[in-house]
C-alpha cells in the first residue's frame, strides 16, 4: 500500500487541478454547504432540480485533494441523472469506503479511483464532504434556504 | 536544500543518548523510521517519568488529604512534592499557590468560568467590563472568554495582529479602558510560534486594574521568566506539551486572585465544612481541585519538569531553535511555499502554507515516509483565518528529534508538493 499509488492516482489530481463543474449556478433551486471542522474544509453545492433529475450541479471551496476530486467525480457522475440514482450512488460511495462494499463490485466508474481512501480512515471524511452536501440540498425544501453539514454531525 | 548543510551535527545536547528514553521513537511506520514533528500538539514521556508514575502506583497509590494510613499519607507527600517541584520549576513566589488540573483547557475555564459564575454582584466580571483576548489564541484561551463575556454582559474586544501575525503593544494600550477586568495572552502561539511581548503587555493590563491571563503551554517547557517577575494573576499549561502525562496541567497564580474564583468542581476535598443546606469551601489549593485528583499525573508531571531541568532550558532551547532555523532555512527555499512567522527565532515549531497542495495531502504524504506533522487549524482559526484565510501543516521539535529528521521533513514536503501541485 502507498499513498503516492494508491490514494492519489493520476486521475484524483488531475481532477484536483481541474475540477469540473466549479462554480456558481445563477439559480440554484437547492444547495447546502458541508464543513470539516477538523481541517476547515468547506464545500457548497448548488443544484437545479427539476422533475426528479439533477438537472444541473455546481459547487465552490477549498478542500484538500482528495476532496476536491471526489466532488468533481460527483457532479460529473450526477448530472442529468436521477435524484435517486444520486443517492444510490452516494450509498455505494459510501460502502465502498467503510469497507461494506468490494470497489470492484460497486457502481461506481471513475469514482473507483478513490477507492484507496478506505485504507485511510482519517480521510474518508474527506472523500465524503461534497457527497454530505449535496444529499442535504437534496433535502432541502425548495424555499430557496441554504443549509449546512458538518463532517462531525454524521458518521462516515 | 544544500545550503541547509551548514545545520547538520550541530547541537549542544546528547540527542542519541536522550532517544533511549523515549522508547516510542523506536519504531518504523509505514517502513520508515518514525520521524516524530507533532511536539507542540503532544511531546513524548521518557523512561524517568514513567518510572516515577509506575513507582506511585506500585508503592504509594491511595486516596490523599483523608486516610490516616500510611498510603494514604505517602500518596499526600508526593502529591504535595509535586506540587513543589513544579512551583520552582516556574519561578512561583511565596504570594503564588499552585492548582492540579486536567490541562490548559481546565485550567482556562477554571479560571474564565470563575470569574463569572459567582452571579451578578459577586463575580468579578460584570455587565459593561472589558474582556481582551488577542487573535493569536489556541481555542482554549479564546471560547471561555467568549461564554465569559456572555454570561455577565462583559463586552470581548480582540487583540488583532499585523499582516506577518505580529501584535503590538500600541495596539493593545488602545484597548485598555479603566474598565478592563481581564486580559488573555498566549506565551507562544500554538499555530505560528508568534511571540507576544507578554512581559511588557500583562504589566500593561495590570496597570489599568485587570486580572492577568498567560497561556504557557507551549512556553512552559522553554527558557520563560519566573512566575514571580511577571505581572501574571494566572498562568495555566499542559503536561502533555511537556514530556508529561497526558491530561494533566497546572494552574498558577497568585493566591488573592485565585481566591476570586468561583470554584467550578463542587464536592470531596474541597470544602471547610457542609451541612445539609450549605457548605464552607476549602482555602486554596484544594478549593479548586474538587475530586480525587491524578495524583500520578501530577507525580508524572514534577518528574517531567526534572527531566527538563535535567537538560537544561537553555541547551534544550538552542537545540530546538537550531531545527527550527535549519527547518525555515530549508522549506523556504521550496518553490511556492511560504513559511508562517520566519522572524519568531525563539519558536520551536514552524508553520507552512503552499497556495496549490492542502495540508491534509502534505500531511498524508508525509506520512507515508514515517514523518508525524500536525495539519488543519490547530485550534485556532481565527487566527488562520486572518493570516493565511486556511489551515496550515506545522512541523514541531522537541528534545530528541535531529537535524536528520528536519532533513528528512525538507525533502518530504518537496516531494509532496511536486507531486500533488
């Protein structure tokens, strides 16, 4: 095991440097802020939500790598798709890190990448923070409230 | 890096023969020999103070101030021991009495929280009194006077530094009103190494009437003044940061202004008398150390302040400052980072930012080549906020760690910031 090959592959700093889908929506129907409050970390999420579908993500902060990769693998993976393909594929995100779920059988494309971050407890938190957020906003009321969620509030 | 040659094979101390006390250095991670740099968030216990606890437990442990046995009594004669050792050990005068705490964080909120919860009309901090903290602050020095301020309507007014995380006395005597009831100030910054001009400034608030507050615990350890020759009502730190057992701390000050303390810890020891409606406390020190106490903590913690008299402040403090120079020297001349505080000379630690690789993956990175480095806030973000708007990785050094080590940091941080930039 090594961190250099297996927790930051290639593809988790090449999304680091170029995250995809960062920035602002001009009008998000929903979005929510997630906090470590171990490291500072904060990322929000903005979405367009229509009719079930994610119909359009963006998202803003300053977060380690690995966070910063995770987040843009998710707005990547959740664009034009389901609400309830987001969240299955949060749950097996999440599997897959607390060791609940073999990384070679979850769903999880070029998310798989991050796989390695379960052999890193303290930085499972990490590759959690912008899916946190984004499940909040998905259960934000549409009344146009931002909310927030703290990486303590909830366990990995 | 070559230019930080000039550092290595330079130190005053026996460091090789002072590693063989510290059994935990012995050990590799991740197929590297532990290089151990989170000093200023704990240090290491040598061999002498885990035999001085050991020694407690297996002959002399029982419950102090109450049994008429003979435990009971040695038990009482080396908690009291303790408490003499560590006096001297800060320079405490016949005016100072000494407090057994869980650590800084007790101790502050011993002493924050006293301070206001005799009521209104007892407590010595009331509605429209000033409280100054500065932003150089760990969270422990910074929270209680937050709740403090309140509590009793006491209004909190913040010390702010300059841009390179300085503060000056300038700065502070515009904030002290006749109505100042307290300033707190940390001896050294846990998040930068800053150092306050703390004599100058605690004499500055005691002029104007306020209760003095210093924040040793990343002092205690170092060449400071004594206790006596400052104008310092408390003074509180750690074990822990100081080749002590965890959880164990001190608060000190002077007995009148201890005296002012609402005690917090309510019930055995601790009182004169009790009846069933009322009770009549203790006077100092047992009025604030309610509860069987860690007596082989405190032992633990005396014989750590005789380990460092045993080396010696000043040979201790050029060795650490040495790393710490050799460690700026080196991460400097790193393209794209930035070291916080390069002037603080006298810090044992050292604080780094890169604009384009985080904390967190320097951190694991180092990691994986046995090197232990604090990342994230440090408790005090404020403070991170103000200078560098986010978390840092600090590197900090203590009695055993080598210019090998600080070598081996350098060449790690380059590395991770050349491969995750």
């Amino acid at each position: 095991m090594s961190a250099e090959n297996d927790l930051y592959q290639e593809v988790v700093l090449e999304h680091k440097r170029a995250p995809r889908n960062f920035g602002h929506l001009e009008q998000p129907t929903h979005q929510a802020q997630g906090t470590n409050p171990s490291c500072g970390d904060r990322i929000s999420v903005e979405l367009q939500l229509a009719g079930g579908t994610v119909e359009d993500i963006r998202f803003t902060g300053q977060a380690c790598a690995i966070c910063m990769a995770s987040t843009s693998m998710m707005t990547e993976a959740v664009k034009g798709r389901e609400v309830a393909a987001a969240q299955q594929l949060q749950q097996h995100f999440r599997a897959v890190l607390t060791g609940e779920e073999d990384p070679e059988e979850a769903p999880l494309g070029k998310l798989v990448s991050l796989a390695g971050v379960r052999q890193y407890p303290s930085r499972i938190k990490c590759a959690l923070l912008g899916w946190h957020a984004l499940m909040h906003a998905i259960a934000q009321n549409n009344d146009g409230g931002a909310g927030s969620v703290s990486t303590e509030d909830i366990q990995p | 890096m070559g230019d930080t040659d000039q550092f290595l094979h330079t130190s005053q101390l026996p460091v090789q023969a002072l590693r063989a006390q510290f059994p935990v250095l012995q050990q590799s991670i991740n197929g590297a020999p532990l290089c151990y740099l989170d000093n200023a968030a704990t240090t290491h216990m040598p061999l002498a103070v885990q035999d001085a606890m050991r020694h407690f437990e297996q002959h002399d442990r029982a419950n102090i101030h109450r049994g008429v046995h003979t435990l009971s009594q040695r038990a009482t004669d080396d908690f009291e021991a303790a408490r003499e050792v560590l006096k001297r050990f800060i320079g405490a005068g016949a005016q100072h009495e000494l407090v057994f705490t869980s650590g800084t964080t007790e101790a502050l909120n011993i002493v924050a929280q006293g301070l206001w919860a005799a009521g209104p009309g007892k407590a010595w901090l009331r509605a429209g009194d000033r409280i100054v903290v500065s932003a150089l602050e760990h969270h422990a020095n910074l929270l209680p006077w937050q709740q403090a301020a309140r509590m009793s309507g006491a209004e909190l007014v913040v010390l702010k530094p300059d841009a390179q995380g300085r503060v000056h006395e300038a700065d502070l005597q515009a904030l002290l009103t006749p109505n100042t009831r307290v300033l707190a100030l940390t001896a050294g910054a846990n998040a930068t190494g800053e150092r306050p001009p703390y004599e100058t400034m605690l004499s500055m608030a005691a002029k104007v009437g306020a209760l003095t507050v210093l924040d040793a615990a990343q002092a205690v350890g170092h060449t400071m003044p004594a206790l006596s020759g400052l104008g310092c009502d408390f003074m509180a730190f750690s074990g822990h940061k100081m080749y002590g057992p965890m959880g164990t701390g001190v608060l000190a000050g002077r007995r009148e202004s201890l005296d002012l303390l609402y005690p917090l810890r309510l019930g055995g020891d601790m009182v004169e008398w009790v009846s069933l409606e009322s009770a009549g406390f203790a006077a100092l020190p047992a009025r604030l150390e309610g509860g069987t106490p860690n007596v082989a903590g405190a032992v633990g913690l005396a014989a750590a302040a005789r380990f460092i008299d045993g080396v010696g402040r000043p040979a201790l403090d050029q060795h650490l400052q040495a790393l710490r120079a050799h460690a700026v020297a080196g991460l400097s001349a790193i393209d794209g980072l930035t070291v916080l505080a390069p002037h603080a000379t006298q810090a044992s630690l050292v604080s780094f930012i890169s604009p384009h690789v985080h904390p967190h993956d320097i951190g694991t990175m180092l990691d994986e080549r046995g090197i232990a480095v604090r990342t994230g806030h440090h408790c005090a973000q404020p403070l991170l906020d103000l200078l560098c708007q986010g978390p840092t990785t600090r590197a900090s050094f203590a009695v055993y760690n080598t210019h090998e080590e600080v070598q081996r940091l350098i060449e790690g941080v380059a590395h991770a910031l050349e491969r995750l930039k």
